[in-house]
C-alpha cells in the first residue's frame, strides 16, 4: 500500500517555478540515443504544455551523467538539495538509473526512467517517486528473444556488456529461452564502448550456439553486428538484438540491418499522431525521435498534467495523480502507471526492412506484432516491490 501524504496544499507550487532536469548521456556511447534528443523531447513537452503550469513557470535544465553511476547520483543530489529541481527525466544508462533512483527514494523526489532497462528500478529499487516509463528488460525479453525461439532459435550464446544493463537483459532473455525449450550455450561480457570485437565474436562461433544474442545497444552493438559479419558468423549463426534503437539501424545501414528483429514501444512511422510529432521533433533535432526520446515528451506531459491535477507540486500529491491517470497520446494509448511505477502500454516487435522495401530518409522498420499491454512487462505477482501488496 502507498503511503501518500494527504496535507499538500491547495494551488501551491514550491519556489514558484516547476523545474524538470534532463539527465542524460550528453557526449558518450549513448548521446546519440539519449543527449540533445532527449533534452529537446522535454523542452517540447513543456512548450506544448503552454509553458506554465498553475500559473507557474515550468523550467528545463539539463546535464551530462558520463555513464558513471557516481556522477549521476551526486548531480541528482545536488539538484534535489539546492537546484530546485522537482522531477527529473531520461536517465539513459542502467547503472545511472538506478544510482539515481536510490536518491530519489532519500529525497522524496520523482524521477521517471526511459533510457534504461534495468528492472530494479520497479523491483528493489521501487518508490512512490520513480517511474520506469518506456520499456525495460522483461518487455525486451519477452519481445525479441520469445519470437526468435518461437521461429526456431533454440540454441543461445550471449554477447553482452558487463554491467547492469547488459547483466539484465542477458538474465531475462535466458530465463525466456529456457522456459520455451532452448538452452543457454555460454555468454562473453565485454566493457561499455568497446571498440574490437574479434575476440568475443569468436567465443560465440565456437559455441556453435544457433542465435547470438547481443545485449548491449548503441555504438557496441553497431561495432558488434559490423564484426560478426566481417568474421562469417553471421552465414550459420543468426543475431538476436535485444535491444536497438532506429539510430544503430541508421548507423548500420540496411544492407547490415535488413532482417534484423527488434522490440520497441514506439516507431515514428506508426501513425499520423507519431509522425507529426517526429516531424517537429526532426526540425528541431536533426534526425527522427526513438522511443525513449517520445517517452521523455510524453511522461514530462503526464507529470505536468498530474502537478495540474493536484494543484501542487507536492511530491506524495503528484505521485497520487500519475497512478491515477490514463495516458492517451502519441506515445501509446491507455498507458497506466501501476503501484510499483511501471507505466504498462502495449509493445511492438519489429523487423528491419530490406533496401528495396524502404521508400525513404529513416523508413527502416516494418511491423511483426503487438505485445499486448498485460502481457509486455512483469506481472505484480513475480514483483520485488515493497510497494505491491502479496
């Protein structure tokens, strides 16, 4: 059961401004998934918002966490403490998020995740303050790797980056195989922004495993599919992304990419609403939004309309407001944040076109099927949450 304080005032706003920071990997391995994409994600969110709220300013800051969980937690704290920093946003990098999750717990303060995977953040690591928002490791999991067993994928060795993220999703899409028949071959772990990987490329040939799953995204996973190409791995063995972005498609190319399946919540090409959106956003950015950057703007919406609902930006208040509420927008329709802060929508898994199927700039991905809402992410009764009455 939540805890929710019920003596937030009536229309009152703290420091007279509503201030939302952007934490976000701003010149690294993920920047390009995450950094000015996603700071121009909420920047529009509060532009569309009418730019108050209560009467109040609303107020966009931003900063780089360097992928390292230490600088991210110590920003987050000082934001907390002395910035006046109510919520903050995309938190991009598994370790980072859940640094900064642990001191949004101590500070009572909300964050809401969507550039990261790692479960704990609804599980150990859950709160009234933390929302895990775009998707995560189980929905991952049970997307991608559940489809590729079910084509006939039985056998699995996994490449995957050597820390929470890549750990994570190794552990869930093992769990997957093994309860759909298939068997774990063996795993090579690697560290962030690794550059040659022949040597891993080359544990996962002699496994002689049918798929090989690579857990990690951006340009590791760029540099992985290149290099198991150029090494023959790819003529028998078949490569399961666990996790790509439309950028590591566009980074790749479709002549590299082409057949590749992949599970994501959001694709700007979906429908009108989505693409209206990107087109704005690619205005704005450069290139077309991914999922994470849609979820930015549509959670930043979804706290702004809570803070209106509640008429306060009192955190147990908003908190009481976001879990009641049903999210209908570009991002998904009938999205709900449960008790443990899993926002819970629908799933999509996707495969990436031939060159002969795309007709133009980022028309990369057609869609396979939808992972129903109920179905995508963990279910309360396997949770972790002290939050989630058993």
């Amino acid at each position: 059961m939540l805890a929710f304080g019920a003596s937030a005032a009536s229309a009152q706003i703290s420091d007279d401004v509503v201030r939302i920071g952007v934490l976000a990997d701003m010149s690294g391995i993920y920047s390009d998934l995450s950094g000015k994409g996603a700071v121009e994600a909420v920047k529009m969110a509060a532009e569309d918002f009418g730019g108050t709220v209560l009467g109040k300013k609303i107020d966009v800051v931003f900063a780089d966490h360097l992928n390292k969980p230490d600088i991210g937690a110590a920003k987050a704290r000082e934001w907390f403490d002395s910035g006046k920093v109510d919520m903050i946003n995309d938190l991009a990098n598994s370790g980072v998020a859940r640094a900064v999750a642990t001191v949004a717990k101590e500070k009572k303060r909300h964050i809401i995740v969507n550039g990261a995977s790692n479960m704990g953040i609804t599980n150990e690591l859950c709160s009234p303050y933390a929302i895990h928002y775009a998707y995560d490791a189980y929905s991952l999991a049970h997307g991608t790797g559940k489809a590729v067993v079910e084509q006939g994928g039985k056998t699995w060795f996994f490449l995957t980056v050597d820390f929470a993220f890549g750990i994570g999703l190794e552990e869930q899409v093992s769990s997957v195989v093994r309860a759909n028949g298939g068997r774990v071959a063996g795993a090579a772990r690697h560290p962030l922004a690794t550059t040659d990987f022949s040597s891993y490329i080359l544990q996962a040939q002699a496994s002689k495993a049918e798929i090989i799953g690579v857990a990690f995204t951006g340009a590791d996973a760029v540099n992985a599919i290149r290099a198991a190409a150029e090494f023959g791995a790819t003529k028998n063995q078949k490569l399961a992304a666990l996790l790509l972005w439309i950028e590591d498609v566009h980074a790749l190319g479709l002549d590299a990419a082409q057949g590749l399946l992949l599970t994501n919540a959001w694709y700007w090409d979906m429908n009108d609403e989505t693409r209206a959106f990107a087109k704005r956003f690619n205005e704005r950015v450069g290139k077309m939004p991914n999922m994470a950057q849609a979820a930015d703007y549509s959670s930043t919406m979804m706290y702004l309309n809570a803070v209106k609902a509640a008429g306060t930006d009192e955190p147990d208040a908003v908190s009481k407001k976001m879990r009641e509420m049903t999210v209908s927008d570009m991002f998904t329709k009938e999205g709900k944040v449960r008790v443990d802060g899993r926002f819970v929508h629908d799933m999509y898994l996707w495969q990436v076109k031939t060159p002969a199927e795309s007709k133009a700039p980022w028309d990369y991905l057609k869609p396979v099927s939808t992972i129903p809402a109920d179905q995508a992410f963990q279910p309360l009764s396997a949770s972790k949450c002290d939050l989630v009455k058993k």
